[in-house]
C-alpha cells in the first residue's frame, strides 16, 4: 500500500510551539561518519553561552526536549553542567551521542545531572575502530552493548539513530528486527537518508548571488553517482518485511507538496513480536493532550505505565484496534502471554534536505531540528552554511548553469534562477 498523507495526522509542529530544539555544544568530534553535517570550526561553546541559548529555546521554541547535539556532545568538559541546566529549567535533556566515551559510571553520573534519555547514532559508516568490516547487522552488537549499559541504569529513554545510505538501505530489517527483539529496553529507531552534494555536477551561489565553492562543506563530495533513498522507500522496505507496521505521524517538505520528509509511527509490542501500531487518531490525541495538559508537544514518549490501557481507544482508531485484535489472539493461542508487559517502540524516518531544479532545498516543513546561530532559529542541518557563508546556498545542476552563466557576468547566478 502506499503512504497516504491523508491517512497520517500532520504533526501540529511549528517555529515557535515545537516538541524539540537542537543545541549544538561542540563541533568537536571523535569520529569521522561520512554523513556528518558538521566540521570543526570553533571548538566547544562556553557554557554562558549555552545557557543563553537553553534560555532563548525556552522563550521562542516552547520544548520538550533539548537535543543536545554536535558533534560529540560528551567530549564537551561541562556536559553534567549543560544537562543539568536544562533540566533545571522544566525541560528533558536528551543527549545525540555516538557514545564512544561513555561508560556505566558516565552514564550514572549524567543520570544525576537529570539526564532523560540518550538518541545513540550507531551505523557502518562511521569508521568505528575495529569495526570498519562489519555490516549494519554487524552493528547490532555494538547497539545491543549500549542498550544493555542504559537499561542496568534505568530509568532513561534509548533511541538509536542511523544514516541510511543506498549500499545499506537493504539491511534496515535486520536493525528494525533487533530493534523488535529489545523493545523491552528500546524505545525508538530512527533511519535518516543519507543526502549529499556532489560538486562535479553542482554549483552553488550565496544570497548575494556570487559563486561559492560547496566542495568546503562536510556534506558535499566530488563524485556520487548513486540514487538517494527516499522516505516512502525506507517505509516499504519495512512494511515489506513486518506487516504490522504503520507510521501515524507525518511531516511534509517546504518545497514539494508529495514529498515525506518526517514519517513516524509507534508500535505495540511484546517480546515475542509486534502486534501492530497506534494510528492517526491516537497520535493526535497523544500529541493534543501532551499540549493541554504539560504545554508542550511530544517527541520522546518515554515508557508508558500500562500499554494495554492504550487498547480502550480502539473503537475510535482502526490501526490500534488491528493491533488489539492481534494480541488478543495471541493470548488465546498462549493464555500465559496475558501476562507479559506491552511495550511502545517508535519507528522513525526522515529524508534530509533534498535540492530541487529551481536551487531550494525542500527541507523539512516545521524542521524540528532547528538551533540558534546569530540570535535567530536555523534548521540544524545547514547551519555550516551560515558558519562558511552567512547563510543558505542555492545549489544546481553544473551542466544547467554553465550555458547561462556565460551568457550573464561570470560568476554570478543569472536572473532567471535567482
Ligand atoms: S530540515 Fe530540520 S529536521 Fe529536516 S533534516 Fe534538516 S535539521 Fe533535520
């Protein structure tokens, strides 16, 4: 089946009332993925200066949660005192984390500070030392370790993001199925398409309209040849292989009416399997309510105390009352299953900026990722672009613009693709 959009509940996200709100505490990394959105420029930000930012995300960004991001936030020196900070203000840290420093005592420590919860990026493109053969399922067993050390703790959501490129597109089964095998402990996938510039077919030109060189940015290269991987590709890759699931929540893109650029849907499950998903109406309840009664939306739901009281919304929701019909048979065929805990587990996919012919990028409409530079809210993903240029590029086909530019002054973008 397709994805409808108007089988899925826009997610009532916007600039100023938005669930999450990036904050970016280091440039500085310890490792190198090759879809890093980031380079060292600066180095880590003093913490008055973090703080400032915690504060205007609470003034103009109405929170959640603070993704609190980088580079690798953990290797900044004053980690427990951002952390704490942020929780002191009403607000849940999360930490974006390739969690190469933590250990068991770290995570104590930064649980203490108030920490809620931790989004682990963990794929097989990130030249990890000693495991730069193994494949995505490969992975699995570094994820496992991290999921393992986060559960002894407790108390703490656990998300684990990864890039997907079109050479790892087809093993997003085999994390979704180690995702279903922990959903005791797991709380979100996250699979994000790898999206990059390649410079021998694309020129790019800044807001005065003057030519700039996009191969200085980390999410450029000279050669890419193969075709991206889109959202709905990424849904049907997982459809395909579990039945059960159904994403909810969508976001649109700021260019293209047809285009996915946030699909997320939250399965009901045990560990013997998923028996299904919440469906639209259930997501706008869960979002309403989290706004009428907290005054914020919701992006990390956290454990929920009783799954199975979900369930009484099933008259008004087709999708969950699937799911409720599934676990009811279930626990006829093994009545001691009526027993077993129910657990939530979000599956998420996001399609990164995408340059369309007229040089926009269709980005990701109500960005959830957006950060502060220069006192003003930027989408995340583009902020070196700011940091290099003082602000967004345009970028086009080499071969589109080269017949133009020699008929215009060189080096400028002509007036019929500004
Ligand atoms: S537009 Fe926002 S949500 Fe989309 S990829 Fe960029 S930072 Fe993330």
């Amino acid at each position: 089946m397709a994805l409808e959009k108007r089988d899925l509940y826009r997610f009532p996200w916007s600039k100023n009332d938005n669930p999450i709100a990036w904050l970016e505490v280091t440039d500085i990394c310890n490792l190198q993925c090759e879809g890093c959105y980031r380079q060292r420029l600066t180095g880590h930000k003093p913490l008055e200066e973090i703080k400032e930012e915690i504060l205007f995300f609470k003034r103009w960004r109405n929170p959640d949660n603070v993704s609190i991001a980088g580079g690798e936030p953990l290797v900044h020196p004053q980690i427990l005192d951002i952390v704490a900070f942020i929780a002191e203000n009403g607000i849940k840290p999360i930490l974006l984390t390739n969690a190469l420093t933590l250990t068991p005592e770290f995570l104590h420590e930064l649980k203490r500070a108030g920490l809620a919860g931790f989004t682990f990026h963990i794929d097989s493109h990130q030249g990890r030392r000693g495991w730069e053969n193994r494949n995505e399922a490969g992975h699995n067993e570094l994820r496992q370790h991290y999921a393992d050390m986060v559960a002894v703790e407790g108390g703490l959501i656990t998300v684990f993001n990864s890039t997907v490129y079109p050479s790892t597109f087809h093993e997003i089964p085999e994390v979704v199925r180690w995702g279903q095998a922990n959903v005791d402990r797991v709380h979100g996938l996250v699979f994000i398409t790898y999206r990059v510039l390649a410079t021998d077919v694309n020129v790019a030109f800044d807001s005065e309209s003057a030519q700039v060189d996009p191969g200085q940015l980390s999410y450029s290269t000279e050669h890419f040849s193969e075709d991206f991987v889109t959202s709905p590709e990424v849904y049907r890759m997982i459809k395909d292989r579990f039945p059960e699931y159904e994403p909810s929540g969508y976001l649109g893109g700021t260019v293209r009416h047809d285009s996915v650029k946030w699909l997320a849907g939250a399965m009901i499950g045990s560990k013997h399997g998923f028996y299904g998903a919440i469906g639209k109406k259930t997501m706008e309840l869960a979002q309403i309510g989290h706004h009428l009664f907290n005054g914020t939306y919701l992006a990390y739901p956290g454990e929920l105390s009783s799954v199975r009281a979900v369930f009484l919304l099933s008259p008004w929701d087709g999708t969950l009352r699937q799911a409720a019909r599934r676990w009811l048979a279930d626990v006829v065929r093994h009545p001691r299953r009526l027993f077993d805990r129910l657990w939530v587990q979000t599956i998420g996919i996001i399609q990164a900026p995408d340059v369309q012919p007229d040089g926009l990028a269709d980005m990701c409409d109500s960005c959830p990722d957006m950060t502060v530079w220069n006192g003003t809210l930027i989408n995340s993903c583009r902020m070196d672009e700011y940091r290099l240029f003082g602000g967004l590029l345009r970028a086009y086909e080499r071969s589109d613009m080269e017949s133009a530019l020699t008929a215009s002054s060189p080096g400028r973008v002509p007036e019929q693709a500004r």
